[in-house]
C-alpha cells in the first residue's frame, strides 16, 4: 500500500472516478492556496467541487485523508517533470541543479504545493530517494552499493527538504540565497557518493 494508503478509503478505478478524485484534489489545491490547511475541509472541497459531500467520503477518510492524496499526486507529478527534465542530462551536478529547480518551479506554481508539497512523511522521502537510486544506477547491476546510495540519498533529500522550507520561510518565492545554497551543500554531499 502507498504512503497515504491508511488515509484514503478507496483508489479509484474507473474514468470517470479518476476525473472526480482529481477534481476534488484540485477543489482542495485551490482552497489551500486561499486560506492555508486551516481553509481545507471535506465540506468546502465538496462546495468548491461540485460534488455531493458523499463523494467525498467516497474515496477520503476525512480532511487528512485529501491532503495525503494530493500529496502523493504532488509526489507522482514532480518524479516525471524531472524524470523529463533529467532525460540527456549529461552530468550530475546538472542533475541536483534539475531536482532542485523542479522542486522551486513547483513551488511557484503548482496550485496547493506551496502548503502541501509531498507531505511530512518519510515514506515519500523514501520513495524519492529510490527512485533517484534507480535513475543513478540505470545500466548497471544493482550491487552490495544500492542500498548505501539509496540511505545516502535519503539523506540528501530530508536535507533538501529542510533547507527548501527555509528559503520558503524567508520569501514566498523561495530565497534564491537558500537555494543556491541548498545546492551547493547536495553536490558537496554527494559528490563522494554518486557512481562514477
């Protein structure tokens, strides 16, 4: 089961089920941007929706339960844009710059992300950093090394994690100072970690 599987009632199945649950993320997205977690209730995201309240309850246990989901569609949504950004790039300081800058451009812009990013939960920052380990290790074999790069990339990304909030807490465009710093310390890490 995912990270938010003790949260949502049901996954949904068909189409038109898929369209409503995301309909409901995007009522939840848009009233956390206005008000903050506090704006977010089942009752609002269904008005904001235009769902009958018993949709809601459908799929979501109660308020956490959408706020988990979003975070895990975050989540899914921020592995491709940079599974598409990290396509030919040819270095991997470009690839901490790529993750990085992902992150900051959904920030910016992704409706909810600014409050609710990928969630306070060690099972996305475990399931980040395996798929970083998979990108770094595609083409070669596994090895006794896989589960010391994927510990050291967990490290990586709580440490991002960190230091993003912070340049989020200074300015709601993200510090660039926190940012370039956030950078600059992933490389240094790194550097002694990443297959060569």
């Amino acid at each position: 089961m995912d990270a938010v599987g003790s949260s949502v009632r049901r996954s949904p199945v068909q189409q038109r089920s898929v369209e409503r649950v995301n309909q409901m993320l995007d009522a939840a997205a848009a009233l956390l941007d206005e008000g903050g977690y506090d704006a977010l209730s089942t009752r609002a995201v269904a008005a904001r929706a235009e769902v009958p309240i018993g949709s809601i309850y459908r799929f979501f246990r109660d308020k956490r339960g959408l706020a988990d989901a979003l975070a895990r569609r975050n989540l899914e949504r921020f592995l491709a844009r940079i599974e598409r950004r990290l396509t030919g790039a040819a270095d991997r300081p470009d690839m901490v710059d790529l993750v990085v800058d992902e992150y900051v451009e959904m920030k910016r812009t992704v409706p909810g992300f600014a409050v609710i990013d990928f969630g306070e939960n060690r099972a996305v920052a475990e399931s980040l950093a395996t798929h970083l380990t998979g990108r770094l290790l595609s083409g070669q074999a596994a090895g006794p090394g896989a589960g010391d790069l994927n510990r050291t990339l967990l490290i990586a990304v709580e440490a991002a994690d960190a230091l993003l909030k912070l340049a989020f807490r200074e300015s709601p465009e993200g510090d660039p100072f926190y940012i370039a710093e956030t950078k600059r310390l992933l490389r240094a890490y790194l550097e002694r970690a990443l297959p060569r």
